[in-house]
C-alpha cells in the first residue's frame, strides 16, 4: 500500500479555504483507490483537531502564532513521520510549514510534489511578507519537487517562467464529487428560518471568505448599479476577514438595499443557498480555480466570474459568464442577465454537464494517482 502524506497550512472541516477543501477531497479520494493518507497541518485554536471527523488521520505542529504560522514543533516527531511515508504532496503557499516539509524531504531523500494553487503571487495582506518569501523561497520549492501540480493552465505558464530549469508541471484542476449535486436538503427548522431571512426570494449569491482578495466589495458596488432593485437581494454567505464591515458602512446610505450576511455556513447550507439562488458571483480579484465555481455549477446554478478566476473553460463551452474584475463589467452582466431568465437556465444547465463531464474527483484522482504510482 502506497503511504501519502498531505501538508496543507489549513486544514478543517469547518474552515472556508480551497486548499483545505482541495487537500480533504484529495485524502478521500486516494483514500478510496487503496493509499494510506494522513495530513500534517498547523494547529489553530479557533478549529481544534479534535474536533475533527478525521482526527486520528490529522497530525497538528503548533506555531508562533496562528496568523504567522511558523512551525515550532513537534519538529523531530513530524520528521520521524515523513521518513515512513513513499511521497509528500505539498498543497498551498506562504508556509513556514512547507519550507520545514521541503527540508526534511530532501534530508530524508522522500520525493514531494509541490502543488501552489495559484497563490504564487503577493496580493491582499502582508506584501511585503510575501515578496521576501518569493524571493529566499520559491525557486527551491518549485525547483526541488518531483512534479509540480498547477490547477489551471495559466497558473502552469506562470511556474514555467519562474524557474530556468525544465519543471515537470501537470495540470490537476479542483474538482467536484458528482453525487455531491444531491447535497443541499437541509432540516425544515433551518429551511425555513433561511427563507424568512432571505427575502425577497430573488437573490444573487458570494460564497467564501469576506477577504480583499475574494472582491465582496467589488459585487456590492455592482448590486448598487443593478435596474430594479428593490426586487432582489444580494446574500454573503462565508466568514468575515475585515471587509464586512466596509460593506456595511457604505450600506448605511442605501437603507432599502436588500443585503444579508449569514456568516459561516455549513456545506448542506451553502448548496441549498446554490441551489436557490439566481447566480452564484465570483468577484475575486484573483484565484487559481474557484472551487465555488464547481459546487454552484454541478448544482445547476451558473456563475458570474471574473476572468482572474481561472475559469474561462467556462465561458468558452457557454457554461459560465466571466467579466472583468470591476463593479461596472460585473453590473453590466447582471443586468443583461436579470433581463434573460432564459439564458440563466441553459447555461445552468450546460454548467452542470461540463462539469460532470470535465472536473468530477472520481475522474481527477485517477490521473493523479497515475503521477503518484
């Protein structure tokens, strides 16, 4: 049986980040086609690892801090692991955690593969943090790896030009689990309560983190510019990372606007929002692939993305609308669109074939694991 070890800065069944969503589906997955899977993460106190369904697979390094995630130990414990384990895939970038991995796999002569998920260049906090790691960092992550996985072609054209010696790099998309479309019925106590809260009916969906990077910002600047109002709403569904308060302040001059924010939500409400929403929007100033991309379309709900996503597949094969990465491009679009009912539906609906055709896990982890054997 071929043992795998995932490295993965955050890791958590109750955390909205792509990579450790990513990681989870691909520990399952391999899981399933017969591997030994366990993941080293860092430990923060606001998700504790015991909490976790797969706890006993979870290894969990303390850090200096929870925001710099600086690896202080069981250093020697986590080294004595790796050194039992055929291959390390390094999943995500700006980690102490990956560096430390890296060391200890060429000490220990393990192969790695070294997956950045379009996180290779510095945007939203600490620039200058992330500048400085390019610089001491990235070409010995990239140049060292086994095989490097990008998500998207681009982001493989992006690795190519930073490293002059020849990478081997294979695009590995995110991905979906197809049975996962049946996933949004919820209880009738929370059904009920999220139609009382959603009003009206009509409204258009963000799902993810409140971050800079994700551009909530930039879709309620363009749900200002939308005809008509009064007769939708615009729902936020995901955490805060210090831009909800933003939004609220410049909501304080349009009382009448329609805008909720439900905060942190569970995946069976995430996909009933999906599955009831108008248009899922994806306003991200960048991102490799949006996993939201997948989850809305598999359920029939097409996507309004911005060409910094990842996704222009999508737009190709009629399957999704990408604008620009501006309030104007955006509103433009959703006002088109509001204006169309028809076109909403059959591109929902070639949404959800091309993905069941193209991006479903169960046919992802099979070219994958082709790479790992």
């Amino acid at each position: 049986m071929r043992k795998i070890l995932l490295i993965s800065n955050f890791y958590s069944e109750y955390i909205s980040a792509g990579t450790s969503q990513r990681t989870k589906d691909i520990k399952k997955g391999l899981t399933d086609l017969g591997c030994e899977c366990r993941v080293v993460t860092i430990k923060r106190s606001r998700n504790p690892i015991q909490k976790e369904p797969d706890k006993k697979e979870i290894i969990g390094i303390n850090s200096l801090s929870g925001r710099y995630a600086i690896p202080i130990y069981p250093l020697l414990r986590f080294f004595r692991l790796l050194k039992g384990y055929n291959l390390v895939h390094i999943i995500d970038h700006w980690s102490g955690l990956n560096i430390i991995s890296v060391i200890f796999c060429l000490v220990s002569k393990t192969p790695y593969i070294y997956s950045p998920c379009g996180a290779l260049k510095p945007i939203g906090r600490n620039i200058l943090i992330k500048k400085l790691y390019n610089f001491i960092f990235l070409k010995f992550l990239l140049n060292n790896a086994k095989y490097i996985f990008a998500v998207t072609k681009k982001e493989k054209s992006e690795i190519k030009l930073l490293s002059k010696k020849k990478l081997k790099i294979k695009v590995i998309p995110n991905g979906i689990w197809e049975k996962s479309e049946t996933n949004f019925q919820i209880d009738r106590r929370t059904k009920k309560k999220l139609e009382n809260l959603i009003k009206p009916k009509k409204f258009i969906l963000f799902v993810g983190r409140l971050s800079y990077v994700k551009g909530p910002d930039i879709l309620f600047d363009a749900f200002l510019k939308i005809n008509n109002i009064d007769k939708y709403a615009l729902v936020y569904a995901g955490p805060d990372e210090n831009m909800k308060g933003e939004i609220l302040k410049k909501l304080r001059n349009f009382p009448n606007i329609n805008v909720i924010f439900l905060g942190s939500v569970t995946p069976k409400v995430r996909n009933f929002c999906m599955k009831n929403a108008l248009l899922t929007v994806i306003p991200s100033r960048r991102e490799a692939m949006s996993m939201v991309a997948l989850e809305t379309s598999i359920l029939g709900t097409p996507f309004i993305a911005t060409k910094s996503c990842g996704l222009s597949d999508f737009s190709i094969n009629n399957a999704g609308f990408i604008c620009e990465p501006n309030s104007n491009s955006i509103s433009k679009r959703l006002n088109y669109l509001l204006k169309n009912p028809e076109e909403i539906l059959i591109t929902g609906k070639n949404a959800q074939s091309y993905v069941k055709k193209n991006y479903t896990w169960e046919k992802i982890l099979l070219e994958m694991n082709s790479y790992f054997k």
